[in-house]
C-alpha cells in the first residue's frame, strides 16, 4: 500500500494530532513520518527537505483552515535521501509504524496506525554503508568544560571506537583538529560546536560506563579525570536520545593522553593540508600522496596516524620494523596485500550488527573476513619476518573458528542485504526449515499444474495464475476471454476487472495458495529466529571481532607504506633522543608526484638543524621553492612519528612534541579578521606555546602590512623564536634586512634558493644554499608572471631611485645593529624619577597663591629625597 493515512480534509485530526505530537518530540530535526511505503514531511519541514532534495512540494488536506505542505521519499530509498539531508546539515527523526493497519483496526475502525520516534539520524552517528564513507573514520565529539580543564569523549559508532581525553583550554583546539569530527556537541561555547546540556554529571558517567561495560572499576581502562567523565555522561545521554531503544556500538573506552601525540593545530593542519587540500577535497593532499592501503579499515587508521603522530619513541620504532620488514620482504608484502584486498570491513557490519541494523550479508562479512584473518595468521607466523609488532597482532587474528563454522554451516554463500524475503539461512542447517521449504515448492509445482489444467479445461490458452500483494494468487485471462469464467457454474469467482484483463479465482487454487502461503510464511519465522540466534553468537564475540578488524587494519597499513617507500626511494628514519634534525635529499610528496604525472623532476634540498644551528633564516625569489621546503619538512616529521618511512635520501631526526606552520593566510571575513590578523593569531600562538621539542614553520610574516611595520615584526618574532622559544625553525622571508641578525644570534644560520638570470629571464633553480640571496628577484618575478612592458619597465626605475635613496640613508634597517638584544628588553623598566613626575602633575593657570607655595615646600623635599 502507498500511503495509508492519507489527509483528506479535517477527516485527517486525529493522524494530525499524532504527527504533531511526534514533531514536538522530534525538535530541531526533520521528521520522516512512516506511512505505508513512504516517509512523509510536512510544513515547514517539508519546504526544508524539497528544497535540499530537490523533489515536489506539494500540498494535502487542511490544518487550522490552511493547505499542508507536503513531500514524501520511498521508504525503499531513503538512505539516498538522507545522505543529502545530512550533507546538508540536517538532524531527521525516524518515525515507523510501530503496529499494522489490521492491528489499529482492532481498536475501532478510525483508529490511527501507531507510530514513535524509533531513531534520530545525525553526521555523527551514522552506520549505514550508504551513508558513510568507507575509507574515512566519523566521529561523534562531545566537549565538556569542567573547571579550568575540557574534557573530549569522541566515538565512531560504526567501528565501536571509543576515546576519552582531557585537556588545558590551549590544547582544545589541536585536539578537535586531530579528531575532525562530523558532530560536535558540548555544554560550553565553542565554535562549530552545538549546544547539549544532558549527562554531563561525572559521577553518574562512571556509574553508566561500569554499568555499560560491566566492570566494578574503571581503572583497567585508564585514568579519567572529572572533565573526561563529564565529556563522556554527555556522550552517553546523547546516543541514547538518538538510538531510542537501539543500543549504539561502543568498545571500552580509550584514555588519549595530550602527551600521547604530537600537537597539531587547526590552522597547521590546514596550511600543511594534512587530510585536506585547500581546495576542500582529499586530492591533493598528504594522506591522497601516502596511502596505497586496499581497505577502507586502513585508510581510516592511516588518516588517524597521520593526524596523530606518535610522541613514544618505542611505539615508532614498533610500527617502523614492522613497515621495514614488508619493504624487505616483496613476496610476503604483495601475497598480504591480495588477500586483504579481497577482505569485507568487518569492523563496521559489527556496527550494524551491535545497532540493531544488521543484515543476513553482515553476518556473512562476518564469516568471510574471520575465516581470512585465520588464513593470514597462519601464512603471516611462517612467511613474514618476525617483529614485535606483527607478534602483538597475529593472536587477534584467531579465536573465532566456532563462531566462523556456524556462520559458515547456517549461512548461504552470498546472503542479501534485506532478510524480508527470507533465503539466506542455507539447505541442511534445520531439516524443519527445509522441510517447509519443500511444502512452498510442492505447491507451487501445484499451482504450475493448475494453471496447465484450468488452460485445458477452459480453452483459454493466455490464461495464467499470478501473484500480488493484495489478491495473493489468482486467475488472470483477457476480457475478451472473460465471459465464459463469469458464467455461474464455472466454478470461479470473479475478483478484479483491469483495462483489458480480468482476474478470478477458483477453490482448489485458493487451498493450494494456503498451502504455500502458511509454508512461506512458517518458513520466514524460522529464518527470522535463526538470524536472531546467529546475530547473538556474533555479539557475544564483539570486541574480539573488533580487535579482529584493528589488526587487519594495522597490517594493511604497514603493507601500504612499505609499498609507498619501495615505489617513491623513500627511507627509514633514524629517531634520536636530543632535539635534532638533519634531513639528506628531502622531497616533497605532494609536490613530488605531482611533478611526476607531469614528467618534470623534483629537486632535493638538505636540512640540517641542530643546538649550533636551529634557527634557518631563508631568503630568496617567489615561486623560487621556501614555500615547498618548509613544508616538506614539517611533512617528513609527521611521516617519521607516524610510523612510515620518509622521502629522503637520510634522515636522522630528534621526536616533535609541537607543530606549528605559519604559511600562507587569508581572510577570515566570518570572524572578522584580515589576513594579517590571522597572521597574528597564528604567530602569537606560536610562540605562546612553542617549547624547545618543537618544530615551527614562519613564511613571510609581516608581509600583510606597511614595510617598517612588517620588519618590525618580524625582526622581533625572529628573535622571540631564537632566545625564547629556543625550537627548531625554519623562517622564510623577503625583508634581507633580517640577515643582519645573523652577527648577534648564534643559532642562527643564513640559507637563501637559488636563482639566475639569463639573457634577461630568471630562472629559478629550486635548489638551497648556504648565505643570504645576492638580490631580490621581484621584478623578474613580475614579468614571468606577465606584467605588460611598459609597467615592468617603470617598476625598475622606481626601484632604482629607492635604492639609491638606501644607498644614502643606511635603508629602512639603518640603526637596526644598536638595538640591544630580544632579552634585554624584558628587563625592569628604569625607575621613574619623583620630581619630574610631580613636576608633570602641575597646572600652573589653575593654582592659588598658597597651593603655589605648598608645591615649592613640596618639591624642595622631593630634591632632598
């Protein structure tokens, strides 16, 4: 049935005072209201949707003397539609029939269908295949402010991953970044975030997470302070406002350290385009330029490394033998890559299974997948190298035999998504099963001999016997035919006239119909009962199952980056305890196999910053490559920390705690701000929380205002980052004037790429080199970029004239030597002198004779002082 229910008029009060009922309770969210095979929306939701979907508004019935608008979806495709409303920014509240039409018949003829709110589906508790993207993860992040302190409890109920962390309001931001969550929801004002004020009572979450994990403690899972109990009550409410009665998937949670990882903030992310290029999509970035995985359970753990690069040097080296050892080994690393190529994502079917929406095809990914991992664990003790990594994975590769010989024994060998139809429980699992199953094919046999018979019998060779949902089986002949079935002692009944055929019935069709109908359906409940029992052994099992999925992904991504580092020449990083970093050949990835496609060859530049040396001033053209080389080398401690080998000919490198890249920026007219206030912020935030374990990255800052505002800025921040912070960075800038400060700070180093002119064109060779650049380039810059002669021509006798005028004046730095070091002016400011300070207070015109005199006695005492 289409629509049951449908509004005609005020006849439809009572369905309207129930969807309107449902609507309060909904809130915020659309509301697909279920009625037969359709979700329908109505006012103002209903514009929403026909708008996002781009489907027909239309209108139906009254409400308070006014048309209701209307739109409606299939329920066969609603995940289409939902996808698009999500993406859109949608929340949709599912509300389902929740009793038949035969059912509400049984409590007075106008009753109305039953219905409730059974889901509510938001970004970040999607579960669905066709709503996720299989190679990125999609958090659910829930921030609580607890004192001076936020706790962050973040989940991706599709996998079941489940993090708790807490953190200083300085770090916040590093660690949303880190996460990238498609919901964020919190009990304090923060950007992107909405607001949620339910659970966050910190005693009652550690009650709820014992109770959910069924432990008398939680010291077993980590230490959790009052903000990260906080974050996770919140969490916890959240997914039970939106799973109603479905229980969501969640492991035991994961305490993550900020000392865990190295810190990375939004605005470095973006500038390095870590995930993301500037463009918005995942080409051209640095995890599209990295992952060769061939699951999407590997991709999601790849762009969770690369986002959180690890701080223990032991846990680096772990995952660094594993990738060494693949790269060795071809033979192992190609035959692991095929097999895991042809692997289901088992960790979110368990999501689907442990939600509730699970199918017969989940339970057999289930089966395929567990049965491969065994495969692999005995192919991967004997063949692979031994590591102490891959010797942590192999156990969790095994343990479900029981679980894979009954899904193998109950299972047909490729079951459907949808159980409705039943199918999918296989031939000798339940000898009842195959005997209704006999009984539905005996009588459909017998109907296929009726309707031969009834052809015989009557003459009517088109005659046939068809199925539907509303006759069920019946006799169907054309019109033309139709008299001599009409006559009283046929023996059939007429049902139905269409255009042009006409359907009867007939009583030894009717008992065999029954026969096949009662087996059929016998049959589906027996089915039904067997997947329940099924999906109960799989649950029973669930965090083996998912511990399963970890290390399959984990292998793929170590297989993946033994693949890049044999495909790009890459090597293994050398991790050393002091704070050193000394790259030999550095590259690029991006830009490297961009260059690539292209058939062009990108140039290699060393790197190498030590206590002598930390502090690299480079100079040179635009488009000459310090852009490309500050880059690359933020890139290649990330790729070291995240376990994989870097491109490089050598790299020896001391561990980062901080990351931080000021390049290129521009305006944030949301926020209000210019490009140079982000300059700003990003700058202050640098050295607000640079220590001497990080890294920093500084191109051209100062360029987004006046000239002697920008050097002077710049001068500053250049000496703030050598005395103060004491980190390595590298500082990439067009005001030369800067090269002076090389005679006064000893760790600071002159670098400039190189550039030449030939026969009046500049060629930009890409290449660093030790000193300051001979001259700037701009005006040839220019004309590659295509300024008309004429404007190329007047900029060089302006610049002439002006250098001229340096020549004579010392230039804009001129004076610049006598300033006395960064730290000197952070000492006391002299003392103020009392006499000339009193002295300024006075106001001659307004004194009286005997004030006058009162401040001569007063100032003879300040002279004696």
């Amino acid at each position: 049935m289409a629509r049951e229910d449908k509004m005609t008029g005020e006849t439809a009060t009572p369905m309207m005072a129930q969807y309107l009922a449902l609507k309060a309770e909904a809130g915020d969210c659309l509301l697909f209201y279920r009625m037969g095979d359709f979700f329908e929306l109505f006012f103002e939701d209903a514009r929403i949707a026909a708008a996002d979907l781009d489907i027909a508004l239309t209108a139906r019935g009254t409400h308070e003397g006014q048309p209701i608008p209307m739109c409606g979806v299939p329920v066969h495709a609603a995940e289409s539609y939902l996808a698009r409303l999500i993406r859109a920014g949608r929340r949709v509240a599912i509300a389902e029939q929740v009793e038949s039409p035969a059912e509400a018949k049984k409590r007075g003829s106008k009753a109305v269908v039953a219905r409730a709110i059974v889901r509510v589906v938001t970004a970040g508790t999607l579960t669905e295949e066709a709503l996720l993207d299989s190679r990125a993860a999609n958090w659910l992040a829930v921030v609580a402010k607890a004192g001076d302190r936020y706790g962050i409890a973040a989940a991706d109920i599709s996998t079941g991953r489940f993090e708790l962390s807490s953190v200083p309001a300085g770090a916040l931001d590093a660690e949303l970044a880190r996460l990238g969550a498609a919901e964020i929801l919190s009990n304090d004002a923060i950007p992107g975030a909405r607001q949620w004020s339910s659970g966050f009572d910190s005693l009652a979450a550690e009650r709820k997470l014992k109770d959910r994990f069924g432990v008398a403690t939680l010291d077993g899972f980590g230490s959790f302070d009052r903000a990260a109990l906080c974050a996770a009550g919140g969490l916890l409410a959240y997914l039970d406002e939106v799973a109603r009665e479905s229980l969501t998937f969640l492991r035991p949670p994961v305490m993550i350290a900020a000392g865990d990882h190295m810190m990375i903030d939004a605005a470095t992310r973006e500038s390095l385009e870590l995930t993301r290029s500037a463009a918005g999509g995942r080409a051209g970035s640095l995890l599209a330029a990295v992952d060769r995985t061939v699951t999407g359970a590997g991709a999601r753990l790849l762009a969770a490394d690369l986002g959180a690069p690890l701080l223990d040097r032991a846990r680096i080296e772990a995952r660094l033998d594993l990738v060494d050892a693949l790269e060795r080994d071809g033979g192992t690393r190609d035959w692991l890559r095929r097999q895991l190529r042809t692997l289901p994502d088992i960790g979110r079917a368990l999501g689907r299974i442990v939600a509730g929406r699970g199918s017969p095809r989940d339970l057999g990914q289930l089966r395929d997948g567990l049965g491969e991992a065994r495969r692999m664990h005995d192919h991967l003790a004997h063949a692979a190298e031994p590591t102490a990594l891959l010797n942590e994975l192999l156990p969790a590769l095994t343990g479900h035999g029981a679980l894979v010989d009954l899904l193998t024994r109950a299972l047909v060998p490729a079951p459907p998504i949808d159980a409705a139809q039943g199918g999918y429980i296989a031939e000798g699992y339940d000898a009842a099963l195959d005997a209704l199953r006999a009984t539905g094919g005996d009588g459909r046999r017998a109907i296929a001999a009726l309707e031969a018979r009834y052809r015989a019998e009557t003459g009517i060779a088109s005659l046939k016997i068809r199925h539907n949902n509303v006759l069920g089986y019946h006799i169907e002949v054309p019109a033309k035919a139709a008299d001599r079935l009409m006559a009283a002692d046929s023996g059939f009944t007429h049902r139905q006239t269409l255009a042009g055929v006409v359907r009867f019935n007939a009583p030894d069709l009717h008992e065999q119909a029954m026969k096949v109908g009662q087996a059929g359906a016998h049959a589906l409940a027996a089915e039904a009962a067997h997947l329940e029992e099924l999906t109960e052994a799989a649950l029973r099992r669930a965090e083996p199952i998912a511990a399963t999925a970890d290390a399959l992904a984990r292998l793929d991504v170590a297989a993946a980056l033994a693949e890049r580092a044999i495909e790009g020449g890459w090597c293994r990083p050398h991790l050393e305890e002091q704070p050193c970093f000394d790259v030999e050949g550095g590259r690029h990835p991006v830009v490297e196999e961009a260059l690539k496609a292209s058939g062009a060859r990108f140039v290699a530049n060393d790197c190498r910053l030590d206590e002598a040396e930390r502090l690299w001033l480079v100079t040179g053209p635009n488009m000459g490559g310090k852009s490309t080389f500050l880059r690359q080398n933020a890139l290649i401690a990330i790729l070291a920390q995240a376990g994989s080998f870097v491109p490089a000919a050598r790299a020896r490198l001391g561990l980062v705690d901080r990351l931080f890249s000021r390049v290129g920026a521009s305006d944030n007219l949301a926020r209000g701000r210019s490009t140079f206030m982000v300059e700003m912020v990003e700058t202050a935030a640098i050295l607000a929380q640079a220590t001497p374990s990080s890294f920093v990255i500084l191109d051209e800052v100062g360029r987004g205002t006046s000239t002697y505002d920008g050097l002077a800025i710049a001068w500053a921040v250049v000496e703030a980052i050598h005395d103060i912070a004491r980190c390595r960075c590298l500082f990439a800038t067009h005001y030369h004037e800067l090269t002076r400060l090389a005679e006064r700070l000893d760790a600071l180093s002159l670098h400039h790429v190189r550039a030449r002119e030939w026969r009046g064109d500049l060629v930009l060779l890409h290449e660093l080199a030790e000193g300051p650049a001979d001259r700037s380039y701009g005006i040839a810059v220019a004309k590659l970029a295509g300024l008309p002669p004429a404007v190329l021509a007047r900029a060089a006798s302006v610049l002439a004239k002006l250098e001229q005028g340096r020549a004579a004046t010392g230039g804009i730095a001129a004076g610049l030597d006598d300033l006395p070091l960064f730290a000197a002016l952070a000492e006391e400011p002299a003392a103020v002198d009392p006499l000339r300070a009193a002295l300024d207070e006075i106001e001659p015109d307004s004194l009286s004779p005997r004030e006058a005199l009162e401040i001569v006695y007063r100032l003879k005492s300040l002279s004696r002082a």
